[in-house]
C-alpha cells in the first residue's frame, strides 16, 4: 500500500472523485492558479480547468452561497474554506440554506455539498487563526460533520462526503496535512458515523478525534509503560456519532477519557459524556473526564500556546486519574 | 404583405399577454386579501408578508420567463410562486402549513419551493439568497445552458454584504442572472433614504460593471420588456443585469404591522394606490378597446372562486403526520 501524506491523500481523492463524476468542482480562495493555500488541491486546475477549479474573491459568505445554489441546480460542489476560521463568515450560508433547505421545501432540493478546510489551532497563529469548530457545526440537524485524523481516513471520508447527497462538513487538521501514513489506493471511502478503534485497550478508554488522535496516541504508548492499558477511539464522524463504537468500548474499559482541541463550555466531549453517562452508566468505576482547550483565546507566545493546547501529558494525567492512580 | 399580417398578430399577442398578466396580478390580490383575512382568524400562522400593490414585478418580469429557468425569492414570494403557477390551492394549503402544501406544510409563508416549476425558493434571512441565485446562475454555465436565474429582493437587502459579493461574482465570471430589487422604499419600518448612501439602487452596478435598468413596478409591460432584455443578454451573452424596479407595498410589512405605521403617512399610502398597477393595466387595456367592465368582473369572479376554491382545500387538507417531524432533514 502507498504511503501518501494527509495532503496528498486528499488531492487524491478529490482528483479521483473530479475524474469519476463532472458535476463535481472545487471553488474557494487560491485553490487554482495558486495550487492551494496549503497545496491540497496541487495539479487539479492543469488536470480539470478553471470551470472546475474555480478561484475565488475573498468572500466566504458569498461563495459558499454559490456553492449551495449549485448544489440547489444539482452539481456538487466541493468549498474550500483557506480556513475553518475564515469559514464564520460563511456560517449563514452553512447553517440556514444548506442545512435547511432539503426541510424547508419538503424534501424536494437536497444540498450535495461539501465544505472543507484546516480547523484547529497551528503554532502561534494566536487568537483568531486558532480555534476548532466543530461542536458548532456538530450543532446544526440537516449538516453531516466529519474530522479525519490519519491520511487513509482523510481520503476515504473525503470521498465519502462527496458522494453524500446531504451538506458534509470536512474538519481538516493543518497540522495533520504533512502526517504521512498508508493510503488504500483508487476505491477507498469510509463510511460517515463509523469510529474507528485505532489502539485496542482494556483498562481505559481515550475518545478523541482530529490532531488530537495524535497526542491521544502518544498518551496511550506512555500509559503502556506504566502499566495501563489504553484503549483509543478515533469518533472520525462528530454528526452523526458512532454512538455504538463508544459505548462498546466503555463498556470493555469502565473508564474514559474525551479528548478534542475545542474549548470544554459545550465541547464534543460533552456530548460524548452525555451518551456514555445515558448507555454505559451502570459500567463506568469514574466519572468521565475531559480534556480541552483551556477555556481562553488562543495565545501566541508559544510557552502559554503550549499550556493552552491538549497534550499527551494532560491526557496520560486524565487517564491517570480515572483509573484511580492518581 | 407580410408585415401588414404580422402586425394585428403581434398586437393581439400583446393584448393577450396583458390581459393573462392582468389576471395574474387579480390572482395575487384576491389570494392575499384572503391569506389576510385567513391569518386575522388564526388559520395562517408566523410572519406572512403579502405582495398587495407589487404584483406587476411579478407578473411582468416572469411573463419573459422561460418554464427552465430558475426563480428564487425572499420571503414576500406568494406572487411570485403563483404566477409561475404554483397552484394557489398549494400556496394557500402551505400557509394553513397543511400536508398538501408546495412545501409540504414545513416551510410556510416564507419558504414557497416548487422545484418542478424550477421556483427554488422563498428564503427568509435578508440577501441570504442572492448568492444562491449566482449559485444556480453557475451551475447554468457550467453545463452550457442558456437559462437565467430570475432572482427578486427588497431595496433592503443592499445594505447586506452578501448583496455585493454575489454581484461582483456574477459579473467577473458573466453568471445568467437577473438581480431583480423590489424598491418598495421601505426596509420593514426603516425609509431606505434614512439607512442607505446611494439610494438609486441601479448605481450600484457601476461598482460591479453591470448592465442595470431602473423600471417603474407599477406598469407589468415596463417590468415585462426590461426582463426582457435582461433575460435575452444574459441568454446571448452570459452577462448579469440590475434591475431596480420602483414599486409599493399597500400593506404594512407584515400581517403584524399595521396598514401604513407611523413610519409613513396614510396620505402617502393612498396617494401611492393612485397608481394601483391592477387597475393600470386594466386601464390601459380598456382604452386600447381589449377589455370592458363585465369582461373584467367576470374575470375578477374567476379568480375569486379559484382563491376561494384554495382556502376550502387548504382548511380540509390534513395536518402532515407526525413522522414528517423527522423526515427530510437529511437525505437517506
């Protein structure tokens, strides 16, 4: 199997989902000429020209709008955001045509669409070029949300978002792009509101998703040498959730620990902690805890930028904790 | 000899033109006379915004309308939705919220959708649908078509951003569309001059090199032959027009607002119902030997019976069950 970067896997699927199907096209800020703000969409405006490949002014309201009202004549467009940041601007659009359209009229104008890009904090971009999304766009019925963590999930759940007849929101990580990792080539989508096991565990569970699957990792392995066993959850899908996934899990475990780079005042983890505590209550030996972004805007000097963030060593701590170590 | 014969067949194609944009317009006023009366007995519930005194916009710039182009609206779209022929039985069993609606009784006043007709929608937050319309506008282009998307909004909504980003869009990437604003010069309660820097609308274009016309909204053949043109440059060319149409609202901005406010007088409103765009046309095709008195009474009854007809139905259409709760929120 290929090993392709988080980047690369993207560009991949985006080119082949480009080449299987002509009504699907890609619109955003210097996607085209430029090849891309973080180079994802590389080589698709040679391959597919600019009717395809579609630059656009610095207007995310207005162009995620056009995107909708291509999707509302039945193509599929895929919206870049440069980032999720940016993407506020846009929220009228995401939130009151494409997730509501398909109800408002009845079930008569689905919204195929897809709108994608980098969330989450980088290295000191500070306070507004740092913030993770999602339990906002998780908020909305009518929205699919979808935050991949490794290169073969990145193409696959892409591919899957753009074959989705429904508006798919595709949290991508900036700092995950460079990751690299073995990427199934040609057919490969993952289906949306599956998570995925990606470390098997027996005495605590860790939920993550996104670049926090990476620390999530890392805690897990020094959790092993300290005599735990850490089990990790990658949710891959925040809308709908893998409700069965993670109840399976606490239910082997008795322990959790939610992980995500949001802020923790109605995070995803909290509505992680809701299902856990509603469908595993009689299993759980802790009270789940959560680890988050400190509950601030994003510094930048680096040092407090590093307090500020979830890290392995928070989440060795949580799990510490829940397992009564502590 | 040919032009002598073309001529009266031209005319007569006119008179009848009017005479069906005349019924149109009847159409529309009795059909909101009576979502008013209907809303005043409990039976329409929300906000219900009605077109009484703006029916030329709609009757004359979609007379120049093909049946695949597009349509989009704002949510003062009861007109527009009828005259593109949406069934008043559906629009009316919508705004009763009834199972029969066009919306299947989930949209409402303000969320008209009949995609067989390609009327793509009321929308309901201020300019959030002019980017659709150059979203539907693209898709034209991307499959070559020579359609146009016919997209109507408020003088209000120019003060929105999005107004603007979708207008530049259009024109540096020549989308088929037609930006039809309905200055009828107030903003709810907000007289546009009191909030708005350029209150010519049609001047806007220049900032986005667009073609632009100013209409009178009273007159349906001024509404109609200026669409025309728009529809047939943007048919030929691919290129976007501004058409800033001058109309009034005889009603307040909503059922809940009273008939003219205190944010204009009572003089004003009925000085403005001197130019009653119904009784116009009615005017016009009177003096031009088309129409006499029981000719349009008995068009006036016709159109009656058809809004009454529609308040019947939707009063004895079911509620959508309860499962519709759920259902359409996303495709599966």
């Amino acid at each position: 199997m290929p090993t392709l970067t988080y980047r690369d896997a993207l560009n991949q699927a985006l080119r082949e989902e480009m080449q299987r199907d002509p009504s699907v096209f890609l619109m955003g800020e210097e996607v085209g000429v430029y090849q891309g703000a973080y180079k994802v969409s590389r080589g698709l405006l040679e391959e597919f020209g600019p009717m395809r490949v579609v630059d656009t002014p610095i207007a995310e309201l207005g162009f995620a709008g056009v995107g909708v009202g291509a999707a509302m004549a039945g193509l599929r467009p895929v919206i870049e955001f440069m980032t999720w940041n940016f993407a506020v601007l846009a929220l009228d659009q995401i939130v009151n045509s494409a997730a509501k359209i398909l109800y408002e009229s009845g079930g008569q104008v689905p919204i195929p669409i897809v709108f994608r890009g980098p969330n989450g904090a980088a290295l000191q971009l500070a306070a507004q070029h740092s913030q993770a999304w999602e339990s906002w766009l998780a908020h909305i019925p009518g929205l699919k949300v979808v935050a991949p963590a490794t290169p073969a999930d990145a193409k696959g759940l892409l591919k899957a978002a753009i074959r989705d007849d429904n508006p798919v929101i595709v949290l991508e990580g900036e700092m995950l792009y460079n990751t690299k990792g073995d990427v199934p080539e040609g057919e490969h989508v993952v289906p949306i509101g599956k998570a995925d096991v990606k470390r098997a565990g027996t005495d605590v569970t860790l939920i993550c998703h996104s670049k926090t699957v990476v620390p999530a990792l890392k805690a897990a392995e020094q959790l092993q040498e300290q005599g735990v066993s850490a089990e990790v959850v990658d949710l891959r899908s925040l809308r709908p959730m893998d409700e069965e996934t993670l109840v399976a899990s606490v239910v082997k475990t008795n322990r959790c620990v939610v992980a995500e780079e949001g802020w923790p005042h109605c995070g995803i983890g909290a509505q992680v902690v809701d299902i856990i505590q509603r469908e595993a209550f009689d299993s759980l030996d802790a009270p789940v805890l959560r680890v988050t972004q400190a509950d601030v805007p994003m510094p930048y000097n680096k040092q407090l930028e590093r307090a500020a963030k979830p890290s392995p060593e928070k989440i060795v701590a949580a799990a510490r904790r829940v397992c009564y170590l502590d | 000899m040919a032009t002598a014969t073309a001529q009266p067949a031209k005319d007569e194609a006119l008179l009848e033109l009017q005479r069906r944009m005349l019924r149109q317009m009847l159409l529309v006023r009795r059909f909101e006379e009576k979502a008013a009366e209907a809303y005043a007995l409990g039976k329409i519930g929300g906000f219900c915004h009605l077109y009484i005194g703006q029916e030329a916009v709609a009757a004359g710039s979609l007379a120049a309308l093909r049946d695949d182009d597009y349509v989009i609206c704002s949510y003062r779209e009861h007109g527009q939705a009828l005259v593109r022929g949406v069934p008043a039985n559906a629009v009316m069993a919508e705004l009763f919220g009834k199972a029969t609606g066009c919306s299947r009784g989930k949209g409402g006043s303000m969320h008209l959708f009949d995609v067989s007709r390609r009327f793509m929608g009321g929308h309901a937050i201020v300019g959030g649908h002019i980017p659709l319309a150059a979203g539907l506008g693209f898709a034209i282009k991307y499959r070559g078509g020579d359609q146009v998307c016919l997209c109507y909004f408020g003088e209000a909504a120019v003060n929105i951003g999005v107004f603007h980003e979708a207008l530049n869009m259009a024109s540096v990437w020549k989308l088929p569309i037609i930006f039809c604003c309905e200055n009828n010069r107030y903003g709810m309660g907000t007289a546009f001059e009191r909030v708005a820097a350029v209150t010519d609308v049609v001047e806007h274009a220049c900032s986005y090199d667009m073609a632009a016309e100013l209409v009178n909204g009273m007159d349906a053949m001024a509404v109609y032959g200026a669409t025309e043109r728009a529809a047939e440059r943007a048919r030929k060319t691919g290129h976007p027009t501004l058409l800033e149409v001058r109309t009034y609202r005889f009603m307040g901005h909503s059922m809940s607002d009273p008939l003219h406010g205190v944010y204009r007088t009572k003089e004003e409103v009925e000085e403005q119902k001197k130019r009653d765009p119904i009784s116009q046309l009615a005017l016009k095709l009177k003096e031009e030997g088309a129409l006499d008195d029981p000719a349009l009474d008995a068009l006036d009854a016709e159109v009656r019976a058809v809004v009454e007809a529609a308040v019947q139905f939707a009063d004895q259409s079911p509620d959508p069950d309860l499962a519709e709760l759920t259902s359409h929120v996303l495709v599966e």
